[in-house]
C-alpha cells in the first residue's frame, strides 16, 4: 500500500514523466525508485530504501544546500521537477500537502556558475508552410529575440543560426525531430536530426501549441498589446508563433511572471556581417576550435577588457553579429578614437564601472523571485553606480557619447526606495530576520522591541534561577522542539525547586520549564513568527516595485552594455598602437603592415617573440580579387586567411585594428573552408563535409563577400582535387568576383594568374639552409618556388630513407606537370583534357632535355634514337 507522502509523488510523476522528481520532506529532497537509482549513480550519492527488502530504493540530498546537485544534472541535459510542501506543517493536523512550484530544464535554469560573458539560450522552432521560424530567449537576463526564414534556402539557414548560437534547449512541434521537423524546400528535404546534434536538450511540445490560433494570443497577452506590428512581428507569423509557444513553455514550467521579459525583438540576419556556424568555428570568435584549447586561442578573448559582464555579452554577441551599416560603424568609430585620444577621460570612464554588477542578471533573480536580501543590495549598489558613468560619459563630445548620457537613466527613484526598505547589513536569506530596515514599519520596530526585551528577560530569569537554586550551572536553552527550557546537569538534580516542571530527560542532564518561561516563551516565539510575516510581505511589496521599473533597468542594462564595450575597444586601440580603419562602400580590401590579433597576444604573453607585419591589397573593381597564396606548410598560410577575416570583423564591430593601416569595403558575409573534419555519424567523410561547404559558398557569395579557402580538395585523388580547385578558382572569378584568398599546395594553381586578370598570387616565404628550412612568415608578390613538402616531412622526423625516396619521386613527376597543365589552361577545347606522364615517359623526356644536340654527332644521335625505342618497346 502506498503511503500518503508516495501518493503525491507518483501523482506528480504522472503529471512531469520527463522530469527528475525532487521531493521535499522536512529538510531534505528526497528521489525514490528508477529517479533515485539514476541520481545516485549520477551523483555518486548514497542509495537506500524505504523497506527492509530495499523494495524502494531512495536517496536524497539536504534541501539548504541542493542548488550544486540540481545545476550538475542540469548541465548533464537533465529535467527535473520540485515537488514542494505549500503548506505550513504547523498548521495542518493531516500530511502536508505538496504540489509542483516549479520545473527546471537546462534552458529556464540561471546556473550561478555560469560564466558573466556566457549566454544560456532557450531555442523554439516553429515550422508553418514553407517558413520557419525561430525564437530565442536567455531568461537570466530576459533577452528575447526572434527571427524567420523564407524560401528555398529557409532550412539550412535556420539550422545555421541554430549552430551560431548553440541553444542549451530546443523546443519543437511533437511527433520527433524525424517527423514534425522534416521539410521540403525546392524538392528537396531535410532531416532536422543532424543539424540538432551539438543541442544538449531537446524539447518537443504539442503541436496545438505551435499553431497561430494559440500562440500568437499569447504574445499579446502577454506584452498586453493589440498588435504585434509594433515588435517587429507584423508579417511574421512563423516568429511569433515559435515566441508564443516559448512563452507557453515557461508558463508550463512555472517560471514565475516574467516581469523582466518586456519585450521580443525581431531581427535580421542580413542586417549585420552575416557569419554562418562553419566561419565562427573556424574563425575562432568564441570558442576555441578543438576542445581542451583553451579561450586564448579566441578573438573573444583577445578583445575582452569590459568591465561589467553586460558588457562582456554584448562583445560577444557582436563579434557573432558585426555591424553592416555604414552611419553605425562610423558613430561607433568616432566614439572610439575620442575616448582612445584622452587617457584622463577614458580611464575616468572605466572606473566609473567598477561597482556595476551583472543588472540584467539581478533583475531576472527578482523576477524570478529567486533573489535574496544581498542580492537586492546587490541590485541598489549597481544602480547607485549609475549616475557617476552618466558624469563620466558626458565629459565626450562625439554624437555616439552625448546620445548615451542622455538616453541613460541612472534610476534614482530605484535606488532610494531599495535604500530606504533594506538594511545595510542584511542577511543572506530573508528567512533569517533583520532584512527591513528600522523606521519602515512601526509594527514590525514594537515587534522586534518586545523580541529583544524578551530576551533580556530570559537573561535574567536565568540569572535569578542560578541565585535561587544555587545551581551555577543553570543554564536557559531553547530548540524547535521543546521550546525555551531551564537545563540543569543529572549532579545538580537534587536542588531542582519543586516547582519546576520536568519536559525532558537526558543521559547527562534534566530539562524543565516554569510558569514565567512559557509566558515569556510565548512571548518572544509570537513576536518573532509575526515580525517575519512582516518582513516577507514589506519585501515582495518591494520586489513588486521593483519589477515595475523592469523595462527601465533593462534599458538601462543596454546603454551600460555599449558604454562598456566602446570604452573597451578604446582601451584596446590606445594600450596596443591600433589604428582606425577606413570602413566605405568600395569593393576594396587592403592594409598594411597588419598583425594577427590573436597570435600577436599570444606571442607576446609567452615572450617567444615577434608577430611579422604583413600587407594585402584586393579589390573585385578595379583590381586582382583573388589573392593565390602558396608557400610551405607551416610558413603562415591559414594565419594570412585568419588574420584578414578577423580584421574585417574587428572593423565593422566599432573597433580599431593591429595594422598601419586598413581600408575595407563593406562585407556582406565572410565564407570560411578551412581545415578539415568529418562527421561519420551522418555518413559524412572529410572530402565530403569539404565540398559541402565549398557548395554553400558557390551557391550564395555575392561580390560584396569575403571567401577565404584553406587547401581545397586534399581529401580526395591528387588530380580530382586539383580539377576542383582550379574549377572553383575560375568560378570565383568569373562568376562571383568576391574578395577571395585561396590558400593552396598545387603549385599548377599559380598558373592561372597567366589566364585571369583579377588573380594575383602571393607566397609565404620560406629560406633553405644547410640546417634545414627557416619559416620567414612574411607575404610576398609572386608563387612559391616549391611546397618544401619533403623538408616539414623530414622536421616531422620521418626516417631519412623514406625522405629520400620522396624526392627521387618527386624529380620524377615535377617537371611533367607544368606542362600538362599549361597544356589545360590554354583556350582550345582539346587541350582541357588533361593526360599526365608516366614515369617512363617522364624519364625519356628527362634524357632528351638533358642532351647538347650541337655537341652530337650523327652516329651519337642515331644510337639515342635506338636506345629511346628500345625502352618504349620494353614497356609496350
């Protein structure tokens, strides 16, 4: 028979099968059956029973210090549901009644150990017809996006955002990712599944509640609106049905309100440098590109001097999503150069930030009523910060500057009335009592008088006992269980006054009360228990104020956010001697004298020496647009590739670059294929995963991009990729005329410059001593010589007959392949059809070059001929 207790936990179960069900029972959280044999193997916590015959395994974990254990199996992708007692025990002579207050999934939970910069994504994707839409929201701080795809392209395009931005949980139409999320553009379909991997928790929700009937009412509700033309939204209804199915998620999950969510913004991709999921990996922007590296191996890092973490986010989220608008680069340039010019006022700036906490992720503890006394003293401390940034920043002229200090609300009225309610040394948790200041509530001041006057009365009834009964010992103790009590030890129990009543007795000692110590107990106990009804309503009456203020201290959050980070890239450009590029509506790529940000730092924190300037100049107009680049491996190929891209990114976030000088035409979207990897899960290999990402490149590069190719076509047959590079070479050219680098080891590639006028090779030079080869790292005009292929080979410690070997066999194909591919390049039809040498072939003609025909004579001549034949015979 079941008992009461394991009556509401399976009735909860049934209602939350999903979850890891957490059951309050006095102090503790307790998990029984499978929950319980699965968290104690997760945990490593130990595994009980309820029976003697260990028929209901449990285990549990104290309530006061829950928080690690539930974030660890958050992290892990779990779900889990706490089953709370919503009623006093002391008020209720039958089994506490408990309900579900609240369920935890890894994307509504705020991790307290999340790192400030990090942002923890909840995802929803909503499929009507052939548009998609897709909604996001962090409900630490309550930012809230959403936007759509359209059109054949909609399906790669969303999986693409959904792999810039790495949800933590994806919710979805039910039926499985297989079934609901299967869609047919162009004829062709798309399995969701795949694209989904790298989402550590997968969703699926009604399919009634992604319908437009349901979920956009929901979004009006609740913003209390009549339209949602007013969000962006109007016209997009795949994007507001994934924003209101969210909503509906949070509000089946119990996350409160959602006071801090006041408001879903609509966006385009097209509106900023658009960056796909392969260019952030391989760029680095973030996160490293192999796990175990560490974060300085990325541009996130290289930048990050903000002071606040909301400033730390929005480096983060711009570098993901750079500016394309020339007036917002340009306002945000200017700012910059003012503030990196004036060392007094910037550094003023800076320190005006110190005691800015994280504000966005404080008010989303408020909202979420999860924030304790300290963390809305927390809240004030912050805002009190305000004014002094707002004095900072009105010290700069620049429009970007003034526009700022007037539009910052330093909230004031906030920070007086948290002032005015909380005491400055109040406790952790509201629990604890003294959190309302003194003077707030005249009831609550009575309250705590008669608390303490009662306690000095119990001071000195103790005192009188003592001189009464002669016991020195005597002592007035109190717990929850007997209340206040007279203790006295089992050697003085003989002295006890007759009039004591004996409550309890132990090994050592007797316990007893009197008439006047439950008078007084009443007393004090009564006072107490009203003081903190008083204390928990004065304080979600001020929470409720708070929350009122919302949309105003996110504001205000935003306007930190972009103070923090213009000052950051001012500190950057006036510590390193970085320049202002020139960002302008041209088709030209250039600088000079320019380092790679990442590896500068690097190599300057590890004092191994000095990054090599150099210089690049493309333009699709009116000059070469395709830079070929050879040069030996590890000689800087993909650094020169890297280096450009993150410049451009730099540039068109607002921030000054490590070059003498830069001039960059707006990009539309930066293209990597750099390094190579496989997916053998999806049946992808590594050639395979190469020319998907080619394809994407080809399909959709406008002449406004920039495409950088890092060895394409060494995952198949030497031939087969060197026809494919050269065909994309052309196609770039001629077809698409975007600013290109292509990075290559086929020497027969430089050829091509003879052929396109808008291709220009460039080498990474290297210098061959008698100890070996010597990397230059710098950038010349010109294809490399050779690949010294066989030289790193031998750096790599091949055995010295394997090296040797390699070059015989290389004399033996080298000089063939120049000519065949002359023979390639040339206009005629025919001679496309490319035929290479054998060995044999290839060692007649080595003969035939190497003889002095003047110096022969005719018998000389004569017997070369027969000798030729001979071997040509023998082969046949």
């Amino acid at each position: 028979m079941q008992t009461p207790v394991m009556r509401q936990y399976f009735g909860a179960k049934e209602q939350h099968p999903d979850c890891l069900m957490f059951c309050r029972v006095g102090d503790f959280y307790e998990l029984f059956y499978d929950d319980a044999i699965l968290v104690a193997r997760l945990l490593q916590l130990t595994l009980t029973a309820r029976d003697r015959e260990k028929k209901q395994p449990m285990c549990g974990v104290p309530w006061h210090s829950a928080e690690a254990y539930l974030q660890k199996l958050l992290r892990m992708g779990y779900k889990i549901a706490l089953l709370e007692q919503v009623e006093d025990p002391k008020l209720t002579k039958t089994i506490v009644k408990r309900d579900v207050t609240r369920v935890l999934t890894p994307g509504t939970s705020i991790d307290p150990g999340m790192e400030a910069s990090d942002s923890c994504w909840l995802a929803s994707l909503s499929v009507l017809g052939k548009g998609i839409g897709l909604a996001l929201m962090d409900l630490s701080t309550g930012e809230f996006r959403a936007t759509e795809f359209a059109g054949d392209g909609a399906w790669v395009a969303a999986t693409d955002e959904l792999g810039r931005v790495k949800p933590v949980e994806l919710l979805y139409p039910g039926g499985g990712l297989k079934g609901a999320a299967t869609l047919e553009f162009g004829g062709a379909s798309e399995d969701a599944s795949g694209a989904f991997e790298g989402i550590r928790t997968k969703t699926a929700l009604d399919e009634w509640v992604f319908t437009a009937d349901y979920a956009l009412p929901m979004v009006r509700n609740h913003f209390k609106v009549h339209s949602l033309d007013g969000m962006g939204l109007g016209g997009h209804e795949a994007a507001g049905v994934a924003a209101g199915a969210m909503l509906h998620y949070l509000r089946a999950t119990k996350q409160g309100a959602l006071e801090h969510v006041d408001g879903v913004r609509f966006y385009e991709r097209s509106n900023c440098l658009e960056l796909d999921a392969v260019s952030v990996r391989n760029l680095e922007l973030v996160e490293p590109l192999f796990s175990g590296e560490t974060v300085q191996t990325t541009l996130f890092y290289t930048l990050d001097a903000c002071c606040t973490p909301m400033g730390k986010r929005l480096l983060r989220a711009t570098l993901l999503r750079p500016a394309s608008g020339l007036r917002e680069i340009a306002a945000r340039l200017e700012a910059v150069g003012e503030a990196a010019g004036d060392l007094r006022k910037r550094e003023g700036l800076r320190r005006s930030m110190d005691n800015v906490l994280d504000l966005e992720r404080l008010l989303g503890r408020v909202a979420l009523d999860s924030a304790g006394p300290r963390e809305v003293l927390s809240l004030a401390g912050t805002i009190g910060a305000l004014p002094g940034v707002r004095a900072a920043v009105r010290e700069f002229g620049s429009a970007r500057w003034r526009a700022l200090a007037e539009q910052l609300d330093a909230l004031e009225d906030l920070h007086e009335m948290i002032a005015l309610a909380i005491a400055e040394d109040a406790p952790v948790n509201l629990a604890d009592g003294g959190v309302i200041r003194a003077g707030v509530d005249a009831e609550l001041d009575e309250l705590r008088e008669l608390s303490r006057s009662g306690r000095q009365a119990l001071v000195a009834i103790e005192e009188r006992e003592r001189q009464r009964t002669g016991i020195g010992s005597l002592k007035v103790r109190f717990n929850t269980v007997f209340g206040y009590y007279l203790e006295v030890t089992k050697a003085n129990a003989k002295s006890v006054p007759a009039d004591y009543e004996r409550k309890q007795t132990l090994v050592n000692a007797e316990r007893f009360t009197t008439p006047e110590l439950k008078e007084y107990e009443a007393k004090i106990l009564t006072a107490q228990e009203r003081s903190g009804e008083i204390e928990r309503r004065l304080f979600h009456e001020l929470r409720r104020h708070l929350l009122g203020g919302a949309p105003r201290m996110r504001e205000a959050a935003r306007k930190i956010a972009e103070i923090d980070l213009l000052a950051c890239f001012s500190h950057l450009a006036a510590l390193r001697g970085w320049v202002k590029p020139v960002v302008e509506e041209s088709s030209v790529l250039e600088f000079l004298g320019a380092r790679h940000p990442v590896v500068e730092r690097r190599m300057e924190e590890s004092g191994v020496g000095r990054f090599m300037p150099n210089s690049l100049h493309l333009d699709a107009v009116g000059g070469p647009s395709i830079a070929l680049i050879t040069g030996p491996n590890m000689g800087g190929k993909s650094t020169y590739l890297r280096q450009a891209a993150l410049l451009v990114i730099m540039a068109q976030c607002g921030s000054f670059v490590p070059a003498d000088s830069m001039r960059v035409g707006l990009v539309d979207r930066i293209y990597t294929r750099i390094g190579a990897s496989d997916n053998v899960a999806r049946g992808r290999s590594t050639f395979m995963v190469e020319m998907t990402e080619t394809a994407a490149i080809l399909n959709t590069a406008t002449a406004k991009s920039l495409v950088l190719l890092d060895e394409m076509g060494r995952g198949t047959a030497t031939y087969d990729g060197l026809s494919l590079a050269w065909a994309t070479v052309e196609h770039m050219h001629d077809r698409i005329g975007a600013r290109t680098l292509f990075a290559t080891h086929y020497h027969e590639l430089t050829l091509l410059a003879e052929k396109l006028a808008r291709l220009k090779n460039l080498r990474v030079t290297a210098k061959e001593t008698a100890g070996g080869i010597v990397f230059l790292h710098t950038v010349e005009t010109g294809p490399a010589s050779k690949s010294y292929g066989i030289e790193v080979a031998r750096l790599a410690g091949l055995p010295a007959q394997v090296i040797g070997r390699a070059r015989e066999v290389l004399k033996v194909h080298e000089r063939a392949e120049t000519q065949q591919i002359r023979e390639a390049s040339a206009p005629e039809p025919a001679s496309l059809q490319m035929t290479m040498f054998t060995p044999l072939s290839q060692r007649i003609v080595d003969k035939l070059a190497e003889v002095d025909v003047d110096e022969m004579t005719p018998r000389e001549a004569l017997n070369l001929l027969a000798e030729l034949q001979r071997e040509l015979k023998g082969s046949a």
